[in-house]
C-alpha cells in the first residue's frame, strides 16, 4: 500500500460516511424518530450527523486537493465540473444550517452529492 493508497482510502472513507448518513438519516433516523414527536432527540441526531459531515467534507476537500495535485488532473474538465459542484454543495449544507426546517434543502445535498460521487466514479475510470 503506498501513501497515495492511503490518501484514496480517507477520500473514499469520508465520502462514505458523508453520502451513507445522509441515506442512513434520511430512511431511517428520521422516519423512525418523526412519529415519537419528539424534536430534541431528532435534532440532537441531525446535530451529531452534521458535526461528523463537517469533518468528512473537511477530510473530503484536502484529500481531493492532494489527489487532484498529484494525478495532475486540474485541467480534467469532469474533474472542474466536479469541483463546482463542491462548491454548490458547501452553499446548500450552509444554507441547511441556518434554516434546517427548508426539507427541499435536504433533497437538493442529497442529489448534489450523488452527482458529486457519479463524477468521482468517472474522474477515477480514467486514471
């Protein structure tokens, strides 16, 4: 295993964490807390969530910055699609924070997210 191994490995741990919490809250924390009616316990989940997808976003951007740096793939146009998309993502998960009750904003992480990983997959395919 080389250290470029190891920097791939976090890239795809964080992106697991991050995309599968999302599904993980979305059928099943939350459909299983909503009906108890009980908002502090399904807030302290979405809170300890979102602390852990603060650090894999974090995990996410330096390891995606080294492996783009290393495999010399800044002028990789799926790669700047990529990238963008990003960016629109840290928008929406700042917007989510400050208005959580916006469920559209839900939808709108989860399907960015997925599209950021379908680049990835095609980013990686071409190495």
């Amino acid at each position: 295993m080389t250290f470029w191994n190891g920097v791939l490995w976090l890239h795809l741990l964080g992106m697991a964490f991050f995309v599968g919490g999302q599904l993980m809250l979305a059928a099943i924390v939350v459909p299983v807390l909503r009906p108890l009616e009980d908002r502090a316990l399904l807030r302290a989940a979405a809170r300890r969530f979102g602390v852990g997808t603060l650090i894999a976003f974090g995990v996410l951007t330096i390891t995606g910055v080294a492996l783009a740096s290393h495999e010399h793939r800044w002028s990789d146009s799926t790669l700047q699609v990529k990238i963008g998309l990003v960016a629109l993502l840290g928008v929406l998960i700042a917007a989510h924070m400050r208005r959580p009750e916006l469920h559209v904003l839900d939808g709108l992480v989860f399907a960015v997210s997925v599209a950021i990983v379908w680049l990835g997959i095609v980013v990686g395919d071409t190495r």
